[in-house]
C-alpha cells in the first residue's frame, strides 16, 4: 500500500507544498540524509493554528497542527525527492508556543509521531526533542523540523 492510500484510510492527503519564508531551501541533502526544513500548520497558503497553546489553541487543536506539520514534512519528501526514496525518518524536533501555565508538549507533539508511524511503519519510528519557546514566526502554535535517511541513486 502506498503512502497516499495510508494517509487516505485515516481521511488526509498529502497537503501542496510551502515555499520558504526567507533565503533556504526547504530540504538540504547531504550524503544519505536529509533535512527538513521547519514546517508550519500551512494548507493551502493558510495559517492555521496560530496562537498559544493552553490560550488559543487546545491541546488536541495542538495535536492537529503537530499532525499537519508531519504531514507538510511528507509533502515535502514526496514532492522534492520522491517518498519511495525514503529509508526512515531520523530525528524530529518540534517546537511549540504556550500559555505559561501549559505543560502538555509530549501529547502535541504525538501528532507528528503518530502520523509518521501510522502511515510509515517502522521507517517512521524515530527519537525527538521538544522545545517550548517564546515566539514562532506568524504566530504559529507549532513548528517542526526532520532530518530522515535517503536511498541514493547509486
């Protein structure tokens, strides 16, 4: 089964791809692994999700826009390198912003975990880290970033 027909069953689909917000390149390859530049809860050139986790963004609203991250992540994948090439997903960092009495990241943050172990099985399985910061840019309530393994054309 492929990754559209998993992302499918669960009722998504591969969002279209955000264009950086400044002077990088979404993805940076270098050997056999990659790097995801930070992605937002972005669909369809909309900002979703913005606001403080605790304030005005719920925790399972949190858990969405960590989920549409992942997903954006796949997008990015998919589009710029092609997800067959795809070995597994390395490390994740995701970062969030808060009401300062909030302190529920971990369940957050599962929604990117979740979807990438859902949709890649074990390729998806991967270790993370979890910021809370002052200030993401827009406003969002999440961001995350991925560095994955790659198969190479060799």
């Amino acid at each position: 089964m492929n990754i559209e027909d998993k992302l499918a069953e669960r009722g998504l689909s591969l969002p279209d791809v955000s264009v950086p917000g400044g002077n990088y390149d979404s993805i940076n390859i270098r050997g056999h692994v990659g790097y995801i530049a930070i992605q937002f809860p972005i669909q369809s050139g909309e900002y979703l999700f913005t606001g403080r986790l605790g304030n005005e963004v719920t925790t399972e609203e949190g858990y969405q826009a960590m989920q549409l991250c992942a997903l954006n992540v796949l997008a990015q994948i998919n589009k710029k390198i092609g997800i067959e090439k795809l070995l597994g997903i390395n490390h994740i960092d995701a970062y969030y912003q808060s009401a300062e009495d909030w302190d529920d990241a971990p369940h957050v943050v599962n929604g990117a975990s979740d979807l990438f172990v859902n949709v890649l099985g074990e390729k998806g399985r991967h270790s993370r880290s979890i910021v809370g910061i002052h200030k993401l840019p827009r406003n969002f309530s999440v961001g995350l970033t991925v560095n994955c393994t790659l198969k190479t054309s060799e």
